[in-house]
C-alpha cells in the first residue's frame, strides 16, 4: 500500500517535469519576470547556444540559424517556453534547451537576459531587392499594427523584432505561419498572413530584413 502511494508520488513528479504539466505561456512569463537575472550564469549557458546563434548571437545570412542579439526578452521567453514544451517545432535545438541540459526557468531567465543585451546584426542576410516597395505596402497594411513602423516589436505584447532578421529565417517562419507548421504564431497573425502567395512573403520578408 505505501510503495503503491510511493510510486504515484513519483509518477506526479515525473509528470510535473515533463511538458505536459507545463502552466500556459502568459501565466509562466509574468512568473519569471520576477525573477532577477544573473547575467554571469546566462554568459555561461550562451556558450552552448553559439554553436548556432555564434558569439555574437546573428546566426547565419542563409537563415539557418536566426539573429537572437537584441530581441526583445520576453518574445524570447514565449519561445524558449513553446521549444521546451514542443509547442514550436525545433528539433535541432530541443537537446540544447532542456531543463536537464541548461537548468529551468531561472537559467533561460538568466540566458535571454544576456543575449537581449548584445548588439543586433549589422549584416543580416537579404532577398534579391526586386519588390521592396510591394513589400513595404504589404507590411504597412497588414503586420504594422502589431510589429511597429520600423518592425521594432513590443516586449510587453510579445511581438517579436524582425528588424534586420534574416531573409530566409523570415520567409521560412512566415511560410510556416500560413501553412499551419508554426503551431505557437497568433491567431490574428495568422489570418493576415494567410491570403498571401510565396512571392508576397518574399517581398515583405525581404523589405523587413533591409530595415
Ligand atoms: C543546434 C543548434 C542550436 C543551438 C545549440 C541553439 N539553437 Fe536556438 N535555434 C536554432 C534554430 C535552427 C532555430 C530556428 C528554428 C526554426 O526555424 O523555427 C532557433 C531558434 C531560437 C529562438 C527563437 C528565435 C525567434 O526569433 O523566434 C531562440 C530564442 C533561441 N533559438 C535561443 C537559443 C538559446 C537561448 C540557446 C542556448 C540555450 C539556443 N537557442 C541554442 C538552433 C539552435
Ligand atoms: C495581431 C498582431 C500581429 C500581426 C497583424 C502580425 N503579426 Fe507577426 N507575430 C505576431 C506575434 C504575437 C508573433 C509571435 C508568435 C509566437 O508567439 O510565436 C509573431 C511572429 C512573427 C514572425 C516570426 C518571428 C520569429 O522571430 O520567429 C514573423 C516572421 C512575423 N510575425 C511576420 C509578420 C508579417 C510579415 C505580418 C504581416 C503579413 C505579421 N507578422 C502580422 C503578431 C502579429
């Protein structure tokens, strides 16, 4: 009787640490926030993330890996919260993610913190330049109410930057949005991204990469 209490006990926990028992995204955001970071221990931990993001957290201009320096911090929690928890489908990066490899909530509180602070990409890889002003009337009609004039985003409302992102990161992520592979993208987003052929998304997503 008492090992069987026993093993139910360690069945919760062992499902309280897997992603099935995480609490919603909004909930667990505004818990960690008040956390206060250690910028030393996210230094410590970025040292894994450079393998892709680099030093310097600008990823690659082929879009593989996407610019992190100087996004907004709790843009980054939402999605270090959806990879952790398969909302987002990352595969290449889940072994680099989990609690048992970097620690929990305070360590990605601690590592976002650190990359929020580096300085964005100066060299963000870019489409071929031929419908920049298409691009600059698509986006103006439909992503400037959430992304800002200048796509700078919003930390509060969790609208990622995508100022100077790369090319294809963006035109991958928006063909994902539409075609319904990103699970964890807005809902209202999703109806203004919907409509939109490929060599729309390319125009925007090139305007966007040259801002
Ligand atoms: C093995 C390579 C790899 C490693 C290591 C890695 N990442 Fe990533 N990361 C990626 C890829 C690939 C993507 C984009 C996936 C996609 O296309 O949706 C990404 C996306 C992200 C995003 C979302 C960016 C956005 O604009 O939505 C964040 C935040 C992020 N990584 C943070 C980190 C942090 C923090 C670490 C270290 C703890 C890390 N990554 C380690 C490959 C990696
Ligand atoms: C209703 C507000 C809203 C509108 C309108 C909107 N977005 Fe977004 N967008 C968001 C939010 C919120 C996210 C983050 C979703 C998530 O949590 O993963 C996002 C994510 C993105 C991403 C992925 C960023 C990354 O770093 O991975 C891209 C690219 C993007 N939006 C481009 C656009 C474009 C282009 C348009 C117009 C065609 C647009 N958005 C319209 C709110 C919006």
């Amino acid at each position: 009787m008492i090992k069987q209490q026993i093993l139910n006990f360690l069945i919760l926990i062992l499902s309280c640490i897997t992603p099935l028992c995480a609490v919603s995204s909004s909930e667990a955001i505004s818990q960690s926030l008040k956390q206060s970071p250690d910028i030393e221990n996210g230094r410590k931990i970025y040292a894994l993330c450079a393998n892709c993001h680099l030093d310097n957290g600008w990823g690659k201009p082929d879009g593989s890996f996407p610019v992190i320096a100087g996004q907004h911090p709790n843009v980054m929690l939402k999605q270090m919260d959806d990879i952790r928890s398969r909302n987002r489908e990352n595969p290449t990066m889940y072994p680099f993610s989990d609690a048992k490899t970097i620690g929990g909530e305070q360590a990605i509180i601690d590592v976002i913190t650190y990359i929020a602070a580096l300085k964005p990409s100066s060299s963000p890889g870019k489409g071929d330049g031929t419908r920049l002003a298409e691009g600059k009337k698509l986006y103006q009609q439909r992503c400037q109410q959430c992304h800002g004039n200048k796509a700078q985003g919003n930390n509060e409302a969790l609208y990622p930057k995508l100022q100077g992102q790369h090319y294809a990161y963006l035109l991958r992520q928006l063909k994902g949005i539409r075609d319904g592979y990103r699970k964890n993208s807005n809902p209202v987003m999703n109806t203004e991204v919907k409509p939109l052929a490929d060599n729309e998304l390319e125009a925007v997503a090139d305007y966007l990469s040259r801002l």
